[in-house]
C-alpha cells in the first residue's frame, strides 16, 4: 500500500515557500516606499537633482548615521518627517536607502532605524534644518569627516 499523503515534505515544502514569500514581501516593503513616497524628488536610482537643491542619497547620509546628530538629521528633514509614513515604515524605507544607496560609507557596526529610534527623533521638528545639517557637518568635520556638496 502507498502512503503517499502522509510524505511530510511537500507541507515542508509549502511552508518554507510561505515563509520566503513573506520575507521577500517585508524586504520589498522599504523599497516601494522609497518610490512612493521620495523616489519623486530624489529619484529612483537616488541621484536626486542637485541643479534643484535636492540632494542625492549615495554616499552622505551612510556618514551621517555615524553619529547620533546625524541619525537625528536623517528622520527629520521635512521629505522624511512629514511624510505620511508611520514610525516604523519611516524606519524601514531609511535602512532600505541607507543600504541601498549609502552602503559604503556606513559606519563599522552600523545599527538599523527601530521604529522607536525614529518615533522618538521624528518628533523633534527643528525649525531651521540647514542649522541642524551643519551642526551634523561640523561634528563630522571633527572627526575628520569632510563632506562637500
Ligand atoms: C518634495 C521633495 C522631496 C521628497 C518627497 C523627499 N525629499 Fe528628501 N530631500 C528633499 C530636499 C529638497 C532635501 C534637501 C533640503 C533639506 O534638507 O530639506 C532633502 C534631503 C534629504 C536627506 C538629507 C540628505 C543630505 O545630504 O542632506 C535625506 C536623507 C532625504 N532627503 C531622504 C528622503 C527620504 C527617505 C524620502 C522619502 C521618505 C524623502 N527624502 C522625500 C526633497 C524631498
């Protein structure tokens, strides 16, 4: 007699096809964020459009999140902080740039947006962000960390 049904493997199968499946949902997640919701002023491949003061997102911010005034900075410039992204999807699409677009200046050890790092850094609303910016230059700068644009 057979006893094909009661093979575990095409359930196993079925399962970790389920389990893929939503992984690569969730890591889709930032990515359609980012071209919902900044690909429009920076564009899709994250150049921006400097001529337009909208600066790219290669390079500078992976030095910015290597130091707190930067993390800060990254959650509020005005595309980030009043987007219409929850907390935790503002997080999301930051690590999705950052990795993406910034992954070789990143700091060693480099920590990922939580979305209760980016609640409790979104809330503050500077009312003059370019002081905000050179304050994060200036304390790169101390560091050795020139920064051009
Ligand atoms: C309406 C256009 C617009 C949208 C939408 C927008 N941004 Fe921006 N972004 C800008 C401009 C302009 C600046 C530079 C001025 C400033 O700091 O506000 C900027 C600055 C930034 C910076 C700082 C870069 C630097 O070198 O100072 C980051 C990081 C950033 N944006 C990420 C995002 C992300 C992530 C999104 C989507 C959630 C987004 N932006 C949506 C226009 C936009």
């Amino acid at each position: 007699m057979k006893a094909q049904h009661s093979h575990p493997y095409p359930w196993l199968a079925l399962l970790s096809l389920l389990a893929w499946g939503q992984l690569a949902l969730a890591t889709d997640f930032g990515r359609q964020n980012y071209l919902l919701n900044c690909a429009g002023c920076h564009l899709p491949d994250g150049n921006g459009s400097p001529p337009n003061d909208v600066p790219t997102l290669h390079g500078i911010p992976g030095l910015f999140a290597s130091v707190p005034e930067g993390r800060a900075f990254l959650t509020q410039v005005p595309g980030v902080a009043y987007s219409a992204l929850n907390d935790a999807d503002v997080a999301e699409v930051l690590n999705w740039v950052l990795l993406n677009f910034s992954r070789d200046t990143l700091p060693a050890g480099f920590e990922q947006f939580t979305r209760d790092e980016v609640h409790r850094l979104r809330a503050v609303r500077p009312a003059e962000i370019f002081k905000v910016r050179d304050a994060v230059l200036a304390t790169l700068a101390a560091k050795g960390i020139a920064i051009k644009y």
